[in-house]
C-alpha cells in the first residue's frame, strides 16, 4: 500500500518550524518536498520527515552555525524548558535500561552542559536565546547546543588574558574558574571531565573555532582547531 | 534532622532550583536545635549535579561544619559532585 503524502501544512507541524520555512528548506535543499506531476503544492513522506528530525547533530550544527529555524520539539527557549525536558530524558533512559552506574551521569553532564548556556548568556543572548536540546536513545547519543557567547567571550569576563577558543575551552575544562564574576562559579565542565574520563561517555564540544575531544580512560584533552567558526556552544554526548 | 532530597525532585540539576531548594527548606532548617546534626538522604535521587548541589549543599557545610552529614549512598553523580564541591570549598563534607 502506497504511503500517504502529508501536505506542507501537516509537515510543518510534525516538525515544528513554519510553512514558510519548509519552503525555503525546499529551495535550498535542505529538506526537499514532492510535487505530484504538473502540481505546485508540496507533499512529504512522515518516514523523510522522521529521518530529517533524526540528524540531530545536523541539525544542530546547521542551528548554531546558520541560526536555521530548529524544529521545537528540540528548542528549548528558557531552563524551566530545558529541566522538564530533561527529567524527560531521565525518565526515557530509566525505561530503556540504562545501568543505574551510567544513567545519572549521562543526565548530569548533558544537565550541566545545557545550565551552562543558560547561567552564562542570561541577559546576553546575541540574537536566539535557548538552546537546543536532542536525544536518541537508540543511538545512545545527547546533542546539545546554543547561539550564545561562546565560551571565549564569557570567560574573559574573569581573563582578559585569553586570546583564542582553544585556550579558553582548555580553561573551562580544567581551572576551577567563572566567567560570573565576581562569583566564585562554573565548575560544570570540570565536572564533566571527570565524568567522561571514568565512564564509558565520550564528548565533542566546539565553541567558536575550538574543538574538544574528551572520552574514557584518557584523562588528556584533545583540543584542535577547526576551518570554521560555529556560534556559540556543540556539543555531542555518546554513552 | 534529616533531609531527605528526593522531596525535591529526583533530577537535581539547575542552580536555579538548587536555590528555590534552599530557600524552601528554611523554614525546616529553623526547628533544628543548637547541638543537633544535619543529615542529608539523597535516597531517591537520581541525577544529582554539581550547579545544584552548589546551591544547597555548600551553603549548609559553611553554616554548618561538621554537623551537616551526608548519608552514604552509590549514585556516581552524588559521590563525583560531592568530591568536586570538596575541591573547589577546600572543605570537607562529613559523612556517616
């Protein structure tokens, strides 16, 4: 039996963004519609709309590097969103079977990598404020990400030494430090060094030019730099 | 007198709600008498974090010292938040 085309209407709510949006995805590319021979209108498949949503990592890296429009099941505008999404998160990997050694982990780095946006770029959001926030169990990975500051920019708050992204992200990971001056704060990424280097979890984060390589059993710090600049913060958890 | 943390959720993550947490409990933490210990429970609790527990259990070590005792408990997220606040206070906490 035939699959039953949805129209760009039923689309844009299944995946949250805007009709004109969906349009524009068309044109680009980015997503591309049906169009039933000699028609105009725009039809989709629910199974490539599943796949689109599924490229969490795509999709969040298009977010921070383009400021593309995010579906909202992954938009988190403030952290109230963002906690009740991830008491979401826990209760899925409860559910699913995560080792109760592993579970509270996962949640509590991809927990302080999201707080982390928000208790650095309250009241400083360049343009979108929020984060995106995506899960897939099945693929056991966290993507988180935001169009804030960058980790540079607000860790120069409490170092104006700092000159690049490389040297600031090596900072956060590793000096008990806060870029909420004067508080004596932001130990999160610490926290999830540790984390990561003990438990079967391993990490990518960029924040502007910086990419970090972090995963178990090696304590080191993998910091390099990349050919482009993102907004903001990725970061992709594995477990 | 004992706290149990679960009453507070049992994803402990934000500072936010760390604080809320805090100021919450103040009317509890009023009852406690001069000499008597402050326990905390994190049975129940699943995922525990450093911004929270920044926000409620540093206060209660400095005001408290060595009454405020945590119970034991196997949570990883407990135990490796606990050590890092430990680092960053230059204070132990202590424990049952």
């Amino acid at each position: 039996m035939e699959e039953k085309l949805l129209n760009i209407r039923q689309a844009s709510e299944i995946l949250g963004v805007s009709v004109d949006t969906l349009r524009r995805w068309d044109k680009s590319g980015k997503l591309l519609a049906i169009r039933k021979e000699g028609g105009v209108h725009r039809y989709y498949h629910q199974k490539d709309l599943e796949i689109f949503a599924s490229d969490l990592v795509k999709l969040a890296h298009d977010w921070t590097a383009e400021g593309s429009e995010i579906p909202s099941t992954f938009y988190c505008a403030d952290s109230s969103i963002f906690q009740a999404r991830l008491s979401t998160l826990q209760a899925v990997l409860v559910k699913a079977g995560i080792a109760d050694q592993l579970l509270p982990l996962v949640v509590a780095v991809a927990g302080e990598i999201g707080n982390n946006s928000f208790d650095h770029n309250l009241g400083n959001w360049p343009d979108t404020p929020g984060i995106f926030f995506g899960y897939d169990v099945t693929k056991r990975q966290v993507v988180l990400a935001d169009r804030g500051l960058g980790i540079l920019v607000t860790l120069r708050r409490v170092r104006p030494e700092l000159k690049n992204h490389v040297d600031a992200l090596r900072v956060a990971f590793t000096e008990i430090v806060s870029g909420r001056a004067p508080e004596e704060r932001g130990n999160g990424l610490k926290f999830v060094r540790q984390v990561v280097a003990e438990n079967p979890i391993s990490l990518f984060f960029r924040t502007g030019d910086a990419e970090l390589r972090l995963e178990k059993d090696n304590p080191e710090l993998f910091i390099t730099r990349s050919a482009t600049d993102i907004r903001g913060c990725f970061a992709l958890i594995n477990f | 007198m004992r706290i149990e943390l679960k009453k507070f959720g049992t994803t402990l993550i934000s500072r936010q709600a760390g604080k809320e947490a805090l100021a919450a409990f103040q009317s509890t933490l009023a009852k406690l008498q001069p000499d008597e210990k402050l326990e905390a429970d994190f049975t129940g609790v699943i995922t525990f974090s450093p911004s929270w527990g920044d926000e409620f259990l540093t206060p209660l070590l400095q005001q408290f010292g060595d009454r405020f005792v945590l119970l034991p408990t196997d949570n990883p997220s407990v135990t490796i938040t606990v050590e890092l606040l430990e680092k960053t206070q230059h204070k132990k906490f202590t424990r049952a």
